[in-house]
C-alpha cells in the first residue's frame, strides 16, 4: 500500500469496509461530515448510494474536489457534485 494512503473502516449500510484515501481528502470529507451533521460513515453512504459504477474511492476523491470547489454554504452537504 502507498504510504501517502490512510486506511479507515467505514460502516456502509450494515457492512464494515474499508477505504484507503489521502490526508487531504479525508480531511475534506471530515469537515463535510461535519458541516452537514452527518456522521463520516453516514457521509460516505450517501457518496456510495450516489456514485453509480464509480469505485467508492474515486467517488469519495470527486466529492471531496467537487466540494473544496464549490462556495460553502452552511448545512449543505451534497453527496453527488452535479
């Protein structure tokens, strides 16, 4: 595994997995949780149920880009970035 890489366990509706990201990233998806009262686990749900045939790592990375791009608005959380 790449150095530069954070594992972290995750419950996805029931189910443990695990997801491997930079510091970066998990630190975006962090304060999104965060900002839209959602638990982590609850935030990257909502990026699975929404990303279609995308690995959830990649989903997870697009939103993270997606939302560090987008003005902030407070209580807004969107797992899909169109």
């Amino acid at each position: 595994m790449n150095p530069t890489l954070q594992k972290r366990s995750v419950n996805l509706h029931g189910h443990a997995t695990s997801l491997a990201l930079e510091p970066e990233f998990w630190a975006v998806l962090d304060q999104a949780a965060t900002d839209g009262g959602f638990s982590l686990s609850g935030l990257i749900a909502s990026i699975d149920d929404a990303r279609g045939d995308r690995p959830l790592a990649s989903a997870c990375r697009v939103f993270a880009l997606s939302r560090s791009n987008a003005p902030r608005s407070p209580g807004s959380c969107q797992a899909e970035p169109d």
